[in-house]
C-alpha cells in the first residue's frame, strides 16, 4: 500500500509563515491534496508545542491523528533547526529536518535545547550555534529512534551543500555521525536524477517534501512511501521504510522553477547556465560582487556520474502514471501545482475567486488534486472544467512546458501555454520532453 507523505512544513510561529498554519486547517488542506502522512512542524517552539499537544491524539506509535478529524491524514512529528557555526575555518548554515518518535522524546529534546542556550521562542524554525555534529550528538543521545534529514540540501544558504555556507561531504558535515544520515531532501532546485549523480547518495533515500508556509503549498513536493498496513502505520514503520528506501517515488517541482536552479544576481538581472559560468566566471559584469553560484553549477562541481552515465528513462507507476527511473532508484513524477494550471489555463490569476472556485469543483467532483493530476482521466477532468484544463494537466503531465529558471532568490516560470515553436530548446529555457 502507499501513503503520500509531506514532512517538512512550518507552523504559524515561523517567520513568513501563514497564520492558517494550524493543525485543523493542516489537516484539511492534507486531506484536499491526497497527503496521507503530514509533518506536525516546529515542536521546538513551547507554544505551539502546547497547541500540538492539545489539537493531537496519538493514534499508534508515534503517529498521531487531529481531534476534529481522526479519520483524516496522519501525522509525525517533525521539526526544522537551523544551525550557523564555525568549522574548519569556515562559516557554515545548515537546517537539518529532526522526525522524533514521542512528545516524551520532544520535551527530553527540548530540554538539552534550553540547557544549550537555544531561544526557543524566537522561531518556529530556532537558530542554534550547535554544528551538524553536535545536532546529531544531542539528538540521538536522547532516542535512536530519531531520524536526521538534511534539507534543500543544494541550496546556496543553509544546506548541506550549499555554495554559499555548505561542506562538499555528509562525512565532512557530520563527522562520526555520517552513516546515520540515511536520506536527504531534494529541495525546490533539485530533483532526484541532479542527485543520482552524486556518489555518496548512491546509498541514502532521496525524499522530497513541500516546507510549505501556507496551507495551499503543502505537497508541492512530497514522496510516496511503500507501507504494508496504513491502518496500523507506527512511527517506526517511517524510520524503516526510509532506512530500507522502500520509496515508491517522489512527487517533484520543476527544478527550474525553484529560486536558485541558475547561478546568478538578481539585482542586476543576470542569470548563468553552469557552462555559462565555467566560461564566464562567478563574478557580477555589472556590479562586481560575486554571483550566487546556483544550484546546477555546485551539482555539477560534486557529481561524480556525468549526465551521459546517468541516463533516466520513462517508468510506469501505479495506475499509469508516468514517472522517470534511472537503474534501481526509486522514480519520481514531475508537477505543476493545479492552482497554476487552472491560473493559467482559465487566464487568471491564482488567487483569483474564479480559479478558487475551479479548484474547489474538481477536488470536490473527482478527489484530492494528486488524484486529478497523476489518474484521473481527461475525459472526466474536461467534463468538469473544460477541454483546456483538461489539455493542460495532459502537457503537465508529459513535460510539454516552456521553463524560464530560478536565480538568486527568484523563482523560475513554468509555462503550459505557448506556441510550440516557441518551446524550442534554448539556453536557461528548453522544453522538458522525455517521453
């Protein structure tokens, strides 16, 4: 059986966060996508940690249920620490995702934090001055049934590789605690085949969650975890099957569209594929000051496979959903959140009450949005909103989209709707064809 989980999200107590962020709109919003498995975010934080624990009821180990909805998604508890710190000479930031097994475990936890010096009511998402190493000394001196997961972990700021503040290694990262990373998270920019050609992840899960900050955004990434019995699914059973990479696949972004695919500046709008910055350097021609080297480039300076070596391939999932495979890493599908397909198909803006509605009559009529995106039939989805929508969610779902990519802070454009002869392949805008 699989279950969609999405385990890296924020509460209402993070900077620029939604206050809609609470557990029963959490819940609701789950349920509208198609997430069986949520995160119960930023435990860290003794506020909101007294709101989980007065709107949770666990309902199996280590996996609790909200009180308005018992039957609806699940949820684990999951929390983001940003860490900045001095290694080797060298500044680095870096958040690690921390999946605890108990509130018992959250409290222990919480405790070391304070005695630590941590301000744990200053963010949802607290800043440490705790290194990767000491994070996990802490962690998992207080339960080995925890899980560490570094996050976005290419992102130029606060990542495990990031360009900007992040180590070349996971053993140079997390010294003696290196084996007990079991997966990283792809974040925005990557997707699992810029991964798959990075040689120390050959043995380590790939997963992909949303870190969303307001309900709509929750699933925007997520991954489909193989389970033998949902109805009885224990917070162990996640640690194991993430372990095991038992991971059917990963529901990703477009790459491009995350805000530092391309290395760039975006004060002076320039932007540079990795060949361009080979050739022209990592330094601003306008102003001088040093680009923000993206996240393609830095794959490229620590892949050990070339993409020839890796060479993806269409894969068969489930109920006819087309997914992209390389050897025998678990696949992935590539989306667009349907609020922009409807945005753009019905030409108008994604927080217009005409595409709200749209949304609402589809998720309502056919199920959750992942059902409409991956199975649901044209026939029916056209039916419903139209033979444009319909088309659209087609060129979705077999690449046909015309990509401007993220730089420097800005997020790149996916485009459904453009003449063909205008999605031909050109630098920083290509088509993305591979069937």
């Amino acid at each position: 059986m699989e279950i969609v989980a999405d385990l890296h999200l924020h509460s209402r107590y993070s900077r620029a966060v939604s206050p809609q962020m609470v557990i029963p709109e959490i819940a609701r919003w789950a349920a509208k996508k198609g997430i069986g498995l949520v995160g119960a975010p930023d435990w860290t934080h003794p506020l909101w940690l007294r709101e989980l624990k007065e709107n949770l009821i666990e309902v199996e180990q280590g996996i609790y249920a909200a009180k308005t909805d018992l039957k609806g998604p699940k949820f684990v508890l999951s929390t983001e620490i940003s860490s900045i710190y001095t290694q080797g000479g060298r500044s680095h930031r870096i958040h690690n995702l921390v999946l605890a097994p108990s509130f018992e475990v959250v409290d222990k936890i919480n405790e070391k934090f304070r005695c630590a010096g941590v301000n744990l009511f200053s963010d949802g998402r607290p800043t440490t001055g705790l290194s990767s190493i000491e994070l996990c000394e802490l962690i998992f001196s207080i339960s080995a049934d925890c899980l560490v997961i570094p996050c976005h972990i290419w992102t130029p700021w606060y990542s495990l590789y990031g360009s900007r503040s992040g180590f070349d290694s996971i053993k140079e990262c997390f010294g003696k605690f290196a084996d007990q990373i079991k997966a990283i998270e792809t974040g925005l920019s990557s997707d699992p085949a810029m991964n798959w050609r990075v040689g120390e992840l050959d043995s380590r899960a790939i997963v992909s969650f949303s870190d969303a900050h307001s309900p709509a955004k929750l699933g925007r990434e997520a991954t489909v975890f193989e389970i033998h019995d949902i109805t009885k699914l224990r917070h162990c059973d996640i640690t194991r099957v993430i372990i095991e990479n038992k991971i059917a696949y990963t529901i990703e972004f477009y790459p491009e569209e995350g805000k530092y695919h391309y290395t760039g500046h975006r004060n002076c709008h320039i932007i540079q594929s990795p060949e361009q910055t080979k050739k022209l350097g990592e330094t601003c021609p306008v102003c001088g000051w040093p680009l923000t080297v993206g996240v393609m480039h830095r794959v490229e300076e620590l892949a050990t496979k070339t993409t020839e070596e890796v060479k993806i391939k269409e894969k068969i999932i489930g109920n006819g959903i087309r997914g992209i495979a390389w050897n025998n890493r678990p696949p992935y599908v590539r989306l667009v959140p349907l609020i922009e397909i409807l945005a753009e198909s019905l030409n108008s803006g994604i927080s217009s009450q005409k595409v709200i509605n749209e949304y609402n009559k589809l998720t309502d009529t056919l199920g959750s949005e992942f059902e409409i995106l991956l199975e649901t039939t044209l026939g029916k989805i056209a039916k419903i909103s139209g033979d444009k929508v319909a088309e659209g969610i087609l060129r979705v779902r077999s690449g046909q989209v015309k990509i401007d990519p993220g730089y420097d802070g800005v997020f790149g454009t996916v485009k459904i709707w453009s003449e063909r002869k205008d999605i031909a392949k050109t630098e920083g805008q290509r088509q993305i064809s591979l069937f």
